[in-house]
C-alpha cells in the first residue's frame, strides 16, 4: 500500500472510476454542443443565450466544468507524479493547479449565472 | 552482420557506450540472438550477459533487442535485426551492472510485495486442498510467468515509478493469487493493492502484452483486479 495525499479521493481506485465519469459526462456534453451547433447553423446570440438560460442547461453545464476540475486534477496529479520528482517543485506545481482548478470552476460559475 | 551492443563495465568506464561488432553467421541457419551473443562472447570474453536455460523457461537473458524486450534464447536473428543490424541493450529502467547484466531488485521487491505465496488461515487438511478443474483452470495464462522482467522493464508507469507502481509482472501474479479458490486473503491483498499507484499507475498502453515471450497478459489480469477491487467497493 503506497500512502498519498494529494490525490484525488485518497483511493485509487475513487480516483479511476471519478476519472471514468467525468470522461463520460465530458464526451456527452462535447457531442451535445457539437450537436447543437450542428443544428443551429445560423445560431444568433439571442438563441445562444436563451439555451443557457434553462436550468437543465446550467445542471449540464455545471456538471461538464466540475468534471473538468476533477478530470484535469486527477490527470494533471498522474502527470506530475511521474515527471516531477523533486518534492518542492512538484507540490507547487500541483498546488497552482488545484488553485487553477478553483478560479476556473467559480468563474464558469458566474458566467453560467450571469452573476 | 552487423551487431552493436551496450558496453558498460562501471570500474574501467565514465559512461556506457555502444560497441559494433561484425560477425559472420552461418549460412542457411537461423540463430537465436543469444548464439550470437556465445559466438561474440568467443571473439571479446569481456561481454557480459546472463544466461542459463537457453530455451525460454528460466528467463534469465531478458534484453532490449533492436528496441524491443525479449528472451535472447528464443527470439530468432532474423526476427530481431533490422535492417541487416542487431542492436542489444540491456532491459530498460533498471540500474545496469555491466553490459547486457541489469540490477533486478526493484522487480524483485515489487514481487515480494504482493506476497506470492499462498495464504490459507483454514486447518491444514490431511492430504492437499482440492480444487476443482474449474478453479484451477483460473491460474491458466497466469501462472506460467517466469519472472524474466521483460514485460515490466517496457512499462513507462514503471520507468517513472519502480518504487511504488507494481508493475505488470507483479500484477499478473498478484491477480494469480487473488483467483486462486484456495487463498483465503483476498479481501486483504485487493487493501493492499487499492491506492493511487500499486495498481492504478496502469494506462492500459499493453507494452507489457506486446513484449511477453511466454504470451501472457498482464492487462487483462490488471483489468481483473480492477474489476475485484470495483465489485468490492460498490
């Protein structure tokens, strides 16, 4: 048993399966705005904004950026653990991601509200 | 032909270097690469590898032939040279202590981890424990490992971490005791094996699968103890 604690969810075994989930609501949200798109080719703002209006869009939306925090961490983690191997740095690297990580996740916040 | 191989005796050399050698082989015959390797060993004694068996069972002459692992034994020339050229290193990641010869301890201490032995907390019986051909049909494709490192020394998740990641070696015999119908640990050997990276360091790129002289497939027996540690914690 190897002991970490800047992982994900302390098991690895949570952090694979979360990597798994949040892949999946990632590729479903990717072919639902390539879709969208797709189907909307003269896609006006008003129509744009409208579809971020629903509440099923922002849940959606809300979703895909926390899988994107928690995809990246556990990526970015993996990464960093292979690569780097001065303790210092690599902690520093993986603390300006977690931070990274944070602001995008309250910022896609309130754009998705208009806040 | 054309072979260049890996030279490194640490008292005498500042740094490893490549050495080429010309060698001719006998006509209408393929050799293996280790016949090579005796027929050069003949022309400049000082190369060093390791060998025993000399047909794939004791997997001790595991090297890196043209860039690719493999038992020297029973990988044929004519397989292993690329154009007209056999280029031998040792198996990568691994600390080299002259020549072809690399330090295995790191493998070894992997393998000791997942404890390789069977555990049975249940009375000895008075002859054996049985096993139903069905159960012991599980250990095919398992069991048959034989510890030569070549599937572990092409693994990148084991170059980086040798220390923590169990690598496919390991694995596959660790999952031959997580089937084994007479091992009654499974419960603590699957604790053991569910951090970030004992198990979990695996990408499934299947270098591992793709270098086994023996053919066996240790991503299938990862996949297996994910699933094990999956059912387990749902």
């Amino acid at each position: 048993m190897v002991t970490q604690i800047t992982n994900f969810g302390r098991s690895g075994l949570y952090d694979w399966m979360m990597q798994r989930v949040s892949a999946v609501v990632l590729a479903l949200y990717t072919v639902f705005i390539i879709g969208y798109l797709l189907m909307h080719p003269d896609l006006t703002f008003d129509q744009w904004s409208a579809l971020f209006e629903t509440t099923w869009m922002r849940i959606f939306s809300l979703m895909m950026l926390l899988s994107i925090g928690m995809h990246s961490w556990i990526g970015l983690w993996s990464v960093s653990t292979d690569y780097i191997k001065p303790t210092g740095i690599r902690f520093f690297f993986q603390a300006l991601c977690g931070l990274l990580m944070f602001v995008y996740i309250v910022w896609g916040i309130q754009v998705l509200w208009g806040l | 032909m054309l072979v260049s191989i890996y030279r490194y005796n640490p008292e005498v050399d500042d740094a490893p270097y490549m050495k080429d050698y010309q060698i001719d082989l006998p006509a209408g015959k393929d050799l293996m690469v280790l016949d090579v390797l005796n027929l050069l060993k003949a022309q400049d004694p000082s190369i060093s590898y390791r060998r025993s068996c000399r047909e794939g069972v004791c997997g001790s002459d595991g090297m890196n032939m043209s860039g690719k692992n493999g038992l020297a034994c029973i990988t044929p020339v004519s397989e292993a040279a690329k154009k007209g050229k056999l280029v031998l290193r040792p198996l990568p990641g691994l600390p080299v202590v002259r020549d072809l010869v690399v330090d295995m301890g790191q493998f070894y201490k992997q393998y000791e981890k997942i404890r390789p032995y069977l555990l049975n907390d249940t009375p000895v019986p008075a002859i054996e424990r049985l096993q139903s051909p069905e159960e012991r049909e599980k250990l095919d494709g398992l069991y048959e490992c034989i510890l030569c490192a070549c599937c572990s020394t092409a693994c990148p998740s084991f170059w980086w971490n040798p220390d923590k990641f169990v690598g496919p070696s390991g694995l596959l015999q660790a999952y031959r005791f997580l089937a084994d119908s007479r091992d009654t640990a499974t419960q603590e050997r699957l604790g053991e094996l569910d951090d970030p990276f004992s198990v979990f360091r695996c990408h499934g790129i299947m270098n591992c699968v793709n270098v086994c002289p023996k053919g066996l497939n240790p991503t299938k027996a990862i996949g297996n103890i994910r699933t094990m540690l999956l059912q387990r914690a749902t």
